[in-house]
C-alpha cells in the first residue's frame, strides 16, 4: 500500500519557503547596500564634511523606488536618517563658533558620542535590512516621506 505523495510530512532536509511578506534576496541586498553606501561615503568623503553619506542612499532610492518598495523604505530611512545627523552635526559647528570656541567643551564630547552613535546605528541597520527586517532608526526626522 502507497502512501499519497500530499500526506507525507516534509522532510527536514528540505528548505521552507520564506514567508510571504519577506523580502526577496535581491531586494535585501540592495536595502542592505543603501544602510551600507552611507558609511562608504563617510569613509570616502570625511574631509570634506561627509557630504557622501548622502550619495549612496539618495542615488538607490532613486533608482529602485519604483520597482523594490522594500528598497525604497530602507533608502529613504538611510537618506532621513543622514539628514538627520548632518543637522545635528550643523547645530553643533554653530554653537562652537557662536559661542568662539568656549562650546568646544561640549560640542566635542558630544559629537564623539553621536559619531559613535551614528555608526553602531548604521551598521546595526545594514545587519537588520539584510535579514529583511525593516529598521528605523531611533530619533530620526522623516523628512522624506
């Protein structure tokens, strides 16, 4: 007697599909890359004020918003995210020359700790869009909507 090939259980040598609302493979990686291209324009462009940081993540959303919505969510959050912390990078540069150089005692402590901040940040948001999680970040303006 022959069992019907649809009441056999699955092996566990066999993959299960990955849930419906996952994100596809490609479409991880190029949200993973958005995360990733901010920290390749800071390490590229750090003497000139960063300003890369927000190449990467503006030049993917722009080319995949239209065709990968999971891309577009994680570029856009990589794009407000930089934003973000170029203001608060702008807010501190003025009061150290507001206040000629005397706000150095804070401003300096202070951008440390956002520096740090910023790549434990980034880096924990490229792991998370990898795995095809949406991340936000904590305390970030969305400007870009």
């Amino acid at each position: 007697m022959s069992v019907p090939p649809e009441s056999v259980p699955p092996s566990s040598s066999e993959p299960t599909p990955p849930p419906a609302d996952m994100p596809s493979p490609e479409q991880r990686q190029w949200a993973m890359l958005a995360h990733l291209s901010a920290l390749l324009g800071c390490l590229l462009t750090g003497h000139w004020f960063g300003v890369g940081v927000f190449i990467g993540p503006l030049v993917i959303w722009l080319l995949k918003k239209e065709t990968m919505p999971f891309v577009d969510d994680q570029a856009k959050e990589a794009l407000n995210f930089n934003i973000t912390m170029a203001i608060i990078s702008v807010v501190l540069l003025l009061i150290t020359l507001l206040t000629l150089g005397i706000g150095v005692i804070l401003t300096i402590p202070a951008g440390i700790v956002i520096g740090i901040a910023w790549l434990v940040l980034v880096i924990m948001a490229t792991i998370k869009s990898n795995e095809g999680e949406r991340y936000r970040y904590p305390f970030c303006l969305r400007l870009i909507k």
